[in-house]
C-alpha cells in the first residue's frame, strides 16, 4: 500500500461520510456499504426493494456527501434511448446539427424501475455501464468519471414491466437488496420526515481525487494465489456444479455466474479489506460479498422454483462445501 498516513486518511474521510450518510438516512447500513463498495470498486449496483424505503433518497444523499453530479431516470415503457443518452438537434440559426446531451452524462445515475423501460432503452444502458461511452449520431463521448449506474427494481409489481436482459443484469457489481427497517428505526424516519422543516445540510466529505485514490489503494490489496484459486472454484462450481461434489445442487441450477463475477468477486474482497485496514484479502471477504456478487448471476430452473429453493440457498450450499486450498 501507499504512505500510511495517507491511507488512514483515506478510511477515516469513509468512515466520517456513514456519519454525514446518516443525517439522512436512517439505518441500512448494509445497503450503504455495499453501495459505497461499488462506487469505490468501480461498479454498478442493482437495489431490489418494495417502493417506499427510500432508494432514491440514499442515492442522492450518498451523491451529495461525495460532491457527485446526481440525475435520476424514471424508466417507463415509452421511454426512448434518446431521452437517455441525448440527440442531435438541428440549430436553425447556424443551420447546423447540435448535440444535446441526456442525462446519462452525470456521475451518478439513479435508473429508477429500470424493468420498466423496452429493450432498445436496455441496449443503450449497455454501452454506458461496460464502455463508459455513448453513441450519440457517429461520434462517442466519453461520460463523466466517475460514472456509477444504482438501478432501483419492485421485485413485487410485474405488470408492465420488461424482463432485464441476462447481459444488463450481468453488468451490475452487485445485486443489493433492501429491506424493511426495524420499529426503531421507522419511529426515527416518521419523526424526521414528519417534520416538514427537517432539511438536514450535507457536507462534502470527499472529492473526486479522494475517490480515485481510494480506487487505486483497493487496486493494491493482495491476494493470496490459494484465495484467487478459491474464487474461480465458486465461480466455477456454479457452472458445473458436479464436477464439484454438488450433486443436489446441481438439479437446481440451469446456468452458472459470468466471468465478471470473479472479476468482481477480487475487486469487492480487496475493497472490504481496505477498509478494514488491511493490505491483504481474507477468506471472510470473500465469503462476505459473495452472496451480492453471484445471486443475480446464477439463473435456476422450474424444478427450484417449484420446490421453493432460492439463489442464496444454492450460494450458501456452495460457500459450505468449497474448500480453500493451502
């Protein structure tokens, strides 16, 4: 790792913007750090929850104590890939085409029920999330950095809605779901939001530099060469799952994680580990982040549905009877 001091610096300025997180919102702790993991990974993240938990209000508030540009995209059925990314414009006093950006160009953008919005709006996301470039008439541009898609989806609501495409859902780091709050914690919300002059005033914790820095010192973790060898051993275990010992498991399962789920699965245990202050991944990082980075990447068949087995039974089956290799 870099200078010491620097690096202390680094995790304090992150531990200090949970707190400045918190004027705002009230516990979801959980679904905080692993947003903020994806941001300081270099990913996208996918947020599953019932509407009123406050997705959008966490994001803009976590873009707002990071000093990010922020926009939010309603996606709804008639929406167009134009809306997103931008168009040309004829200028009729040049005479000329211009281009109008869309609100992709931001650093954070809330895409909010992405389910909701067609397949030729899904394929322009594609490029934004994997390239981190739109095509807007022949050019490219580049988009601002950095550049973080937080999708928002009602797991409940199905009626006009459009399945997300395998590659899209591959592209999100994380799958992140977020759940009811505790009594406790919903009397706290009810008594802020409840007062109508509750507008708490955030500071800017970090810059955009802070950002890059923490990025490179994640880029720096080690990783032993057993633990890497234990990751492509989950990843490839929901593969081919029998070749595994894991027979059972296997009649559940129809298709097995992507590469980019080892890829994340590295970049997420490093972060985890940098901000427990080590320079060096454990096993329990790994196993940590694992159900986040593989529950949407495993697709079962009709034979788990029918029997009522879930993706994070299948993964805890796994992380149970992998073994590590010394």
């Amino acid at each position: 790792m870099s200078d010491v001091t620097a690096v202390e610096n680094l995790v304090d300025k992150h531990r200090l913007l949970k707190k400045e997180i918190a004027k705002v919102i009230v516990g979801q702790e959980e679904v905080i750090d692993q947003i903020l993991l994806s941001i300081f990974s270099g990913g996208h993240a996918l947020l599953i929850g019932v509407p009123g938990l406050a997705k959008t209000l966490m994001v803009n508030t976590i873009a707002q104590a990071l000093g990010l540009n922020f926009k939010r995209i309603q996606f709804t059925p008639d929406l167009l890939p134009a809306d997103l990314i931008g168009t040309m414009i004829y200028n009729q006093k040049n005479g000329d085409f211009e281009v109008k950006k869309g609100p992709i160009f931001a650093n954070v953008v809330l895409a909010d029920e992405i389910n909701r919005a067609p397949a030729k709006v899904q394929s322009a996301l594609l490029e934004a999330m994997q390239e981190k470039t739109v095509t807007i008439g022949d050019t490219s541009y580049k988009l601002d950095r950095p550049f973080l898609v937080l999708a928002t989806q009602n797991p409940v609501e199905q009626e006009g809605t459009y399945g997300l495409p395998e590659a899209q859902i591959d592209r999100f780091m994380l799958k992140v779901k977020v759940n009811y709050p505790t009594p406790e914690e919903e009397l706290e919300v009810m008594r802020r939001m409840a007062n109508m002059t509750f507008h708490p005033e955030l500071n800017k914790l970090l810059t955009k530099e802070d950002i890059f820095n923490i990025r490179e010192e994640v880029n720096q973790v080690t990783i032993s060469d057993s633990l890497e060898k234990y990751i492509i051993d989950l990843v490839f275990a929901t593969r081919n799952p029998k070749a595994h010992g894991l027979d059972e498991e296997a009649y559940y399962m129809q298709f097995g994680a992507s590469p980019r789920a080892s890829i994340n699965l590295n970049l997420a245990a490093k972060a985890i580990a940098f901000f427990n202050q080590r320079d060096y991944v454990l096993p329990e990082d790994i196993k940590e982040i694992a159900p986040d980075v593989l529950n949407h990447r495993i697709i079962l068949n009709y034979e788990a549905e029918a029997d009522g087995v879930t993706t994070e039974q299948i993964i805890e089956k796994l992380l149970n009877k992998i073994p590590i290799n010394h």
